[in-house]
C-alpha cells in the first residue's frame, strides 16, 4: 500500500547518489510541487547530494520554474536531458561545468524506459547515427568534465546501430490525476500520458522509491480500472495537492478539453500576417500531399498548418505531436504538447515507435544552423545549450523532411512588393555556415537512406543531394549573389538557373492551393 505524504516528507525520501527520473512536458504532467520541496530541502539542509538526473522532454517554462527548482550545484553530479531550454538554470550549470551534462535523443530516452521496465540493458536503434549523440563524435556529452560514455556504436546483422545503455534508476517523480486509498492512479485530467508506467516499472525493478502527485485521493474501488494508468503495486508514496498548486499551468475550463473529455469548436482562423514566416510556410504548404501523416516543430513551422487552413486543405494532414497526440489542433506555447480535440493521446515512446518506424509522411522542423553538408544544429547554439529534444528522432525517420528558417538571423526585415521579395534589411547573423557547431542532423545519414530533404527560407530553396547542398529555387526580385551567396560560408551547387518561387508566396492573397487538387 502506498504510504500519503506532503510534498516535503516525499521529498525526504530522496538519498544521497539516487538516480532521479522525473516526468512531464513542459509544465504539463509536471509533479513540480514535489521537484520544488526537493529544491528547498537542499536549499535548507544541504541534502541530499550527488544526484543523477534523467528526463525526456524539457520539463519547466524558463527560470524558475520546473527543473530550475534543482539547479544546485551539489545536489545534482549529473543530467541525463532529451531538451534544456526549459530550464534555463539547469543549463547554465552544465555550460559552466559544475555538473556533469548530456543531451539524448528525446524518443529514445522514452523507449529506454520500457527496456528498463523489463530488465533490459538498454535500447538498441540507428537513432543518433552520425550525430552529435554518436560516440564517434561526443557521444552526447555536453561539456569537459564529463566523460563516462553512455551510448556504444554496436554492429548488429551486419548493421551499425547505438547502445543507449541503462540508467539504473531509483526513484522517480510522476503527476497523475486521482488516487484511490491503495495508491492507483489515474491520468483522465492530463492532456498527454507520457511514460509515466514504464518509469514507475522501471523504478520498482531496482528496488527504489515511486512518488505520484495527485489532485485528490478517492475512495478505492471507486476508480474505473480501465483509467488506472499505475497500479498500486508500483507505487510507493502519494502526493495530494490542491488543483492550482498541482495543475497551475492549465485553466481549470481547459482540463477537460486537453484531456479529450470535452470537444470545442475551433472556429475559423484568421489569415496570418504576410511576413517572412508566412513566405516560408506558403512555401511549405505546397507540397503537402492528401492523407499526409504531419509533424510540426515549434516556431516558423507552425505556421504551415495556418496557411493550410487559409488555403482550405487544412484536412490533407493529420497532425501528431511528439507528446502522444493524434489529429486535433496542437497548440503552442506554454501548451505545446498537448491538443484541442485530439483523436488518440498514445504514450510518447509509442508515439516515438511510429515516428521511428517511417510512420511521417513529412516533417517540418527548425533551421538554426546549416553547413555544405546538409547538417543542421538546433541543440547547441555557442555556449547555450538548447537541446535536441524530439528533432533527432523525428527528423532520421520521416519520409520527406522540410527545414523552415529565415536565411539570416538578427535584424532581417522584408517586404512583399507585387510578387517579389524585397530585402529592406539584412539579417546580422549567417545561418549557413561551412561547419556548424553541432551536428543535431546528419546531411551524411539522410544521402545515406535516401531520406528527400529540403531547406526552405524566405529567399531560397535549398535541396539536400548526393553532392551536398544545391540551390534549387530562388525567390522573384532576389539577386542570387548579392542576397545569397554574400551571405553563405561555402557555394552551393548551382546547375544551371534555378527555378523562381511562385509568385503567389509573395502576394497578399489567398494562393488557391486547394484548386484542382
């Protein structure tokens, strides 16, 4: 039977040297009142110490928040981390070298938990392959000091493929919704499941300590066993808190709609303002396909779905998130994660099979960074740790991939002028570099599969070959020297002239893109 206790006497239970997992996505299906009573004990007592760290998505909303609650130097050794932006503190520590860092792929992390649940030594996938996280590169390690390798390169059916060994966790943190007396847990007010089970199986092989924050505990047996996400036999403690401490981050009129018990008319969506973003996802747009299985990244690429809506073939994809959810509406911002009117919530590392198995038929994602390769970093920006969350795991396995970002960063300002691009101010800072600082996408590896790939910018489309990097189309009224290739490290391919934009991207008016289709 689980033992019920406040946040504090949770915390309490916590060693020194334990290996911490903790849950979430964002602030969603964050048991952040138990995270911040870890944080103050340390704060109070010095203790515990040498803590190891392990989570899949990034888990706070910037500083102070979420996992910034931990960010002490002696109470964590080491962070095991699919994503750090989210909590800023926590990053400055491993970019300072005051503990021992790692970035892993997003999904598998997910997926190395239910190998741990079942006593597995880890997860074995081409995941990581010829990117940072590859031993022949870093191995996924963040800084100087840390050194122990995580992931081996191991040849299997005369295949290359990494280990991502076990992590040996012993205790963990996790958010659900009720709890009846025994300890069950349900997750019917959560907006995604996340791998809550797995972690908490995983915990339990060896032999450590399951803590659950919960809103309300209930009568037992008066939970539908079809809703109990953890049995009581994997449960150790329970954690009850009022709702604004324990869901603070959702409006209570939007429990429900997140959660899929409540369906809310979308409305119509107004058209997007013509900028460099709409260019860009305009130009994104035009190859979807009907019956498209879509992945969106945070940023520019969200806005392809906004424009396939303005265009009215908004039902040609089905879109998915990494979290778990299937069609809907995903939202953005704080709630990127979770969606209005979902189809289907999975578990993440479900969700993460599927996108490892081929199941995208395209992806859009981020362009911070691109090299004569076709690499591209979105993890480590200088000395700034992002992380690569998700984006390894999906950008390896879709069918067709689509890089959206502006060609210069830092001050860019266009303009449309009857179809053609003006540049009224250029952007500060190249993006496409001869080497960029962090391979989070392998140019090299997608050539190898024969994964189409492509680069689009508001001034140019870029398309990914054998040869390396060519440029394939140019926006009308753009100068391919003076507004490209000054702005370039290296030359792209050039085979002949290439091919001008539409025209249409750059007018403000609806392109027709649902016409004859």
């Amino acid at each position: 039977m689980a033992k019920f206790l406040s946040p504090q006497e949770a915390a309490a239970l916590v060693k020194d040297g334990d290996t911490l997992i903790t849950e979430g996505f964002l602030l969603h299906a964050l048991a952040e009142q138990v995270i911040k009573a870890l944080g103050e004990r340390f704060a109070q007592t010095g203790s515990p110490t040498g803590l190891t760290l392990v989570y899949a998505a990034g888990q706070g909303g910037g500083v102070g928040t979420g996992l910034d609650f931990l960010a002490h130097e002696k109470l964590l050794k080491r962070v095991v981390a699919g994503h750090w932006n989210l909590s800023p503190t926590l990053g400055k520590l491993a970019t300072e070298g005051k503990i021992e860092a790692y970035n892993l792929p997003q999904g598998t992390i997910a997926q190395l938990y239910r190998d741990m649940a079942a006593g597995k030594p880890g997860t074995v996938t081409h995941v990581g392959l010829k990117t940072f996280v590859d031993p022949r590169l870093n191995g996924g390690k963040l800084n100087d000091i840390t050194k122990e390798d995580l992931v081996e390169l191991v040849t299997l059916g005369g295949k290359e493929l990494l280990f991502y060994k076990d992590c040996k966790p012993t205790v963990c943190f996790l958010r659900g919704s009720l709890a009846d007396e025994k300890g069950n847990i349900t997750m019917e007010e959560e907006g995604i499941s996340l791998g809550v089970l797995s972690i908490a199986q995983a915990v339990k092989r060896n032999g450590g300590k399951v803590i659950v924050q919960v809103r309300q505990v209930v009568k037992a047996g008066s939970l539908d066993p079809k809703l109990v996400k953890i049995p009581y036999i994997c449960v150790d403690a329970v954690v009850a808190v009022p709702h604004d401490l324990h869901q603070a981050d959702v409006p209570r009129d939007f429990v429900t709609v997140f959660s899929g018990d409540r369906r809310i008319p979308t409305g119509s969506i107004p058209p997007i303002e013509l900028d460099d973003r709409k260019i860009i996802a305009r130009r994104g747009a035009m190859d979807l396909t009907p019956d498209s299985v879509v992945n969106l990244g945070i940023g520019i690429p969200e806005a392809v779905s906004a424009v396939a809506n303005e265009e009215g073939i908004g039902d040609y994809m089905t879109l998915t998130v990494e979290a778990g959810p299937v069609g809907g509406v995903p939202q953005g911002g704080k709630n990127f994660g979770v969606t209005i009117n979902a189809d289907c919530i999975l578990d993440q590392a479900y969700q993460f099979d599927f996108y490892d198995g081929g199941g995208l038929d395209i992806a859009y994602l981020g362009l911070a960074e691109c090299d004569e390769k076709g690499n591209i970093n979105v993890s480590k920006m200088g000395p700034r740790i992002t992380g690569c969350g998700g984006f390894i795991n999906i950008t390896q396995n879709a069918k067709k991939l689509y890089f959206c970002g502006t060609f210069t960063a830092k001050g860019l300002d266009i303009a449309v002028n009857n179809g053609k691009l003006v540049i009224k101010q250029e952007g500060s800072v190249k993006k496409f570099l001869k080497k960029v600082g962090h391979v989070t996408f392998s140019g090299e590896y997608a050539s190898q599969i024969g994964q189409p790939v492509y680069y689009l910018t508001e001034r140019a489309v870029f398309q990914l070959k054998k040869d390396g990097l060519h440029l394939v189309e140019v926006a009308p009224g753009i100068d391919i020297d003076k507004d490209i290739l000054n702005h370039m490290e290296f030359r792209p391919i050039i085979d002949g002239q290439p091919k001008l934009m539409d025209a249409r991207i750059f007018r403000d008016a609806p392109m027709g893109l649902g016409k004859g289709r």
